[in-house]
C-alpha cells in the first residue's frame, strides 16, 4: 500500500503545475497554488518516504506545518462559487460544504500533529500514508 499511495501523490502534484497555465479567474488562481503548496509539501515527504531524500526530521516537520497552514486556509478559498475553465474543482464541493469543509480540517489537523511528533524515519511512511488518505478523501468527491 506503502508505493501506490506515495506515487500517486507524485502524479497528482506533477499534474497541478500544467493546471495552473492559462487560468484567467484569480480566485481559481489562488486556490490552485494553495493546493500546489500542498502538493509540493507533499513532495518532500514523498521523497523522504520512497528513499529518494534522507529523513530530516526539520525538514519532515516544516513540511507538514506547511500542509496544515494551507490546509486551514482551504475551506476560505472555496467560499466564493468561482469557475474557470481550467479549474478541477467540482460543483459538489458547495453542495455539501460542510463535508468540504470538515474534510480540509481533517487534513490541517492531521497535518498539524504529525509537524509536532514526527521525529523518526519510522514514523514517516505512516505519516505519509495518513496525509495521502486525507487528501484523496477530499479529491475523490471534489476534484475532477
């Protein structure tokens, strides 16, 4: 479960920087380099998890503090309905957006505690896994 989880995240951060060229709405802009925030986060951890970096508990740390803290900014660049052609987000995100909401929180608090208790090399691929299944909790239902 350890290689699909964490490729996968690979995939998902890789496809969000083609995302970003050509969108017009600036709302849409922003939540974009939210999410690519996050997916770069995501990224050092990945890296970290696949062997392809050396652990570093600072660096591990910094980067789920920086998950949680775009994480908490989440749910206020949804508020407003904005669209743009090359926006992935779906129309169910402010049909139930309270589930959105509460989805987003589960990651900023998931993120928030693993930036405080993450310490050891063995503590990170469950770290890992537990961000991965928080962000496809919300992608699954509110992301094309």
């Amino acid at each position: 479960m350890r290689k699909p989880i964490i490729t996968g995240l690979f995939i998902l951060a890789g496809a969000a920087a083609f995302a970003h060229s050509g969108v017009q709405n600036q709302t849409v802009l922003a939540r974009m380099e939210a999410m690519k925030s996050i997916g770069d986060a995501m990224k050092v951890l990945g890296s970290m998890a696949k062997g392809q970096a050396d652990f570093d508990a600072g660096a591990a740390q910094t980067a789920a503090a920086a998950i949680a803290r775009h994480s908490a900014k989440t749910p206020a660049l949804f508020e407003a309905r904005e669209t743009d052609p090359k926006s992935e987000a779906k129309p169910a995100i402010w049909a139930d957006f309270a589930d959105f909401t509460a989805k987003a929180e589960a990651l900023e608090s998931a993120a928030l505690e693993i930036s405080e208790t993450l310490t050891t090399p063995d503590e990170l691929v469950p770290s890992v896994q537990r961000l991965g299944q928080a962000c496809k909790a919300c992608h699954s239902l509110y992301r094309e």
